[in-house]
C-alpha cells in the first residue's frame, strides 16, 4: 500500500512552478513532469516530515492525497518535505511531481476593455 499524507479539511492545495536549480535535481526521470511547490498547514509537521523520510529511506513514494476544486480525489508524489514553524502553526512545504496535463493554468488574454476598444 502507498503511503499518503491527505488533506482533509479546506481548499484543494494551490501549486506553484518551482525553478530553483536544486528542486529541479529531483525532477530527473525519463517522462516529462513539472515540479510544484504547495504549502499545507498541520499540526504535526515534523511527524509528516519524519513520514516522507520513512518512505524515501525505504525506497517507497508518498503521495499527497487531496481533492481537486471539482471534489474529484487526486494524488501528487512527494519528492521533498519540509516543515516551518510559523506564529500560526507548523507549515508543511512539500515539492510534488505534476504531469502537464493536470496542471490548470489560466491564461491572461489581456483586459476586457483592452478587447472592447479593439472591436470599436
């Protein structure tokens, strides 16, 4: 059974690109994927932490286990953890690998008024 950590209470995890050149070590494989940053907040962030270690010593995958903002499961691998302490808790900062076609950008195409002056 793959080991997880879930989300289990608040809005899907917001993904960030990652262009720092150590992350983008972890992201060496034969497929392409993008690495994505996302910060979690938790109560027990070196426990999580400790868990992914578990995972990665044991050559295993964690996932991070949450709903999309259609309510439909999705899961990321974890490919690094890190826990920061901050005045309202303990944040969990995990890098995750993304395929391009589950990432949902949206594109800017400009002000709307920048296209209602084009049509006049």
């Amino acid at each position: 059974m793959d080991e997880k950590i879930t989300i289990i209470e608040g809005p899907p995890p917001v993904f960030e690109s990652v262009m720092d050149g150590w992350a983008l070590g972890l992201n060496e494989s034969p497929r392409l994927y993008n690495l994505m940053l996302t910060r979690v907040r938790t109560f027990n962030g070196h426990a999580l932490v400790e868990r992914c270690n578990r995972a990665w010593r044991s050559k295993g995958v964690i996932y991070l286990h949450y709903r999309n903002p259609l309510g439909m499961e999705e899961r990321a691998p974890i490919l690094a953890a890190r826990n920061v302490e901050t005045e309202e808790g303990h944040v969990l900062l995990l890098w995750c690998r993304r395929r391009p076609e589950d990432i949902d950008e949206e594109l800017d195409f400009g002000d709307e008024n920048d296209q209602e002056e084009d049509e006049s």
